[in-house]
C-alpha cells in the first residue's frame, strides 16, 4: 500500500473518530502524521475518492458535484 493511502486510511479514521465523539482519538491520529504535507496528502485523497464514490452514486459529473458543494459551503453560516 502506497503511503498515499495509508495517509487517505489514517484520514478517514480522523473523521470517523470525531464522528463517534473520540475527539481525543481524532488528535492523536491527526498528530501522528508524519508531517504537513503527508497530512495534506491524505485528505486530497480521501475527498477525491469519497467524491468519485458520491458521483458514481448518483451520475453526476464531478464538475457538477464540485459546483453544488461549493454552494453548500458558502450557505454555511460563519464560513463566507
């Protein structure tokens, strides 16, 4: 397995941690990247492959995809 994914594997266990209230889990998975960039890495890939997973799902193109979470994002309150 490529470090790629394992950082992406160690991504989503930040996000399944923090979804199951393990906030202190989540840290210390966070902190056990070897570095930013790998860190950085790992949650590209996690959201290029959970967005290819949502748009095989439901047919739309990643462009269309792209665009609607864009406007989710913006209608987010404290986030504009």
């Amino acid at each position: 397995m490529t470090d790629a994914f394992q950082a992406a594997q160690r991504a989503a266990g930040v996000i399944a941690a923090k979804h199951r209230g393990d906030l202190a889990g989540a840290e210390a998975l966070l902190a056990s990247f070897p570095d930013e960039a790998s860190r950085t890495r790992g949650f590209c890939l996690l959201a290029e492959l959970s967005l290819s997973l949502v748009t095989s799902q439901t047919g739309q193109s990643m462009d269309e995809l792209v665009q609607e979470l864009t406007l989710l994002m913006e209608s987010i309150p404290g986030t504009a």
